[in-house]
C-alpha cells in the first residue's frame, strides 16, 4: 500500500485491511487483530515522508471506522465495547504514540 501512488488502490487496500475485524468469526480474534493492527501501526508515523502521511493517517481512519461498525454490527455489547475502549486506550490515548494520531482518533469519533 505504502508505494501505490495510486489514491484509489490505496484507499481499496486500506478498506480491505481494515474491514478484516468484521470477517472474523471469533469476537476475541476481531479485537485481537485491531490490537495488533494498532500496534504494528501507530508508531509508524514518526519519521514518515509528508506524501505518506496522508496514506497513513487514512489507513488509521479506516480501521477506527471499521472497528466502530464491528461494534454497532454487535448491537455495542458492553464487552466488545470495553474491549475496544481498552485497546484505544492503550494502544493510542496511553501510549508513546505521536500526539497526531491520538488527536486524529479523537476528531474521527468525537
């Protein structure tokens, strides 16, 4: 994804990667691929090029929004919620991520 200068294959390939949650059968699997995307992910914007960044912010932006519809998909159960609200919280909101990437995350869903 990261070297398609294409926006259109980009943006496919972010909705294809992010949509993964929703196809997974097991609630714990769904959670723990999102806490792994997360983690794989949001330290990658320290150092990246402006072109790039772009792609990145976008790819973050998919997958909350993937991860929110999951939630609704299962009527926000209390503990798929929660779950979710830890792994921001860890992952983003406590974490030595870039303060752009909590910021995004709190504009996205606030």
């Amino acid at each position: 994804m990261w070297y398609s200068d294409k926006p259109v294959t980009q943006q496919s390939l972010a909705l294809d990667i992010s949509q993964i949650v929703s196809l997974l059968p097991d609630i714990d699997d769904a959670i723990n691929f999102f806490r792994w995307f997360l983690r794989d992910n949001s330290p990658g914007v320290v150092g990246i090029d402006r072109h790039r960044l772009d792609k990145f912010y976008m790819f973050i932006k998919t997958a909350l929004k993937s991860v929110m519809e999951f939630c609704a998909e299962k009527s926000w159960d209390d503990e798929i919620v929660t779950n979710v609200v830890d792994t921001l919280d860890i992952r983003i909101i406590n974490s030595q991520c870039p303060d752009s990437i909590s910021v995004l995350s709190q504009n996205t869903y606030s």
